[in-house]
C-alpha cells in the first residue's frame, strides 16, 4: 500500500495549498525579474523613496540582486511543486524575512502595500509550519 504523501508511481501527492504557494513565489520571481531589469536599465524607484541620491552603481547593484533573488525564489517555487524538502525550509525562512521586511516598510509609512505582503507571508509561513499534509509531504 502507497503512503499517503505518495501516489501509485511513487511520486508525491502535493496538497493543493503548497501549489498555491509554489504559484505565489513563481509570481515574485516574475516581480523581482521584472523590478531588477528595471533597475538596471535606469526605470528603478521614484525620488520620494531616497535611492537616487544613493548614485546609479546602486540602482544597479540592487537590480543584479533582485536578478538573483528572481532565480532563487524560481527553484524554491518550482522545489514547492515538486515536494522537495529544501525548498520547505527555504519558503519558510523566506517567509520569516518577509514578515520582518513588511514590519520595517509599514513602520517606515507604507502601510497598505506592506500589509498585503505581511497577510500573505504570515499565511504561507503559518501554512507551511502548521498544515499537516503539507509538513508531510517535505518530511
């Protein structure tokens, strides 16, 4: 008899949720590609948030990061879909960084924004660490 987190051909049964998640970090890595291209072409952010006066070479180191950042939450999505354990650990972390840098931007005066991303970390981290199907699917 199969497992319960694996179907016939012994390939995993990936709850639904954990999908929507993986589909989650697949649209911000099309957000982080898309913000580190426009980084680096020079489209980056408006003066009110105090990078220009920083100088372009970083608008442009924060558009190579925002690159990286674009291919590693890619595999972490596509490690979701596929039930891989380090991606299980790595959304999670994520998450974390996510709560604690929507904290700081709505302490900062971006509320709005950065209470839509506060809902969707905690929610993803909560979902993660607390839903029984999904904890068994990356053990």
């Amino acid at each position: 008899m199969a497992k319960f987190n694996q179907d016939f051909a012994g390939q995993k049964n990936i709850p639904a949720g954990v999908k929507v998640i993986s589909v989650l970090f697949y649209i911000g890595s099309v957000l982080f590609l898309i913000s580190g291209i426009l980084s680096i072409a020079g489209i980056g952010l408006p003066e009110e948030v105090g990078v220009p006066q920083l100088g372009r070479g970083f608008e442009i180191f924060g558009g190579v990061v925002s690159i990286i950042l674009a291919v590693l939450v890619f595999l972490v999505g596509m490690g979701l879909w596929r039930g891989k354990r380090w991606t299980w650990i790595t959304a999670i972390v994520l998450s974390v960084i996510g709560i604690i840098t929507s904290l700081i931007g709505m302490v900062g005066g971006s509320v709005l924004g950065n209470l839509i991303g506060l809902i969707i970390y905690v929610a993803i981290g909560a979902y993660l660490l607390f839903n029984k199907d999904a904890k068994s699917v990356f053990s």
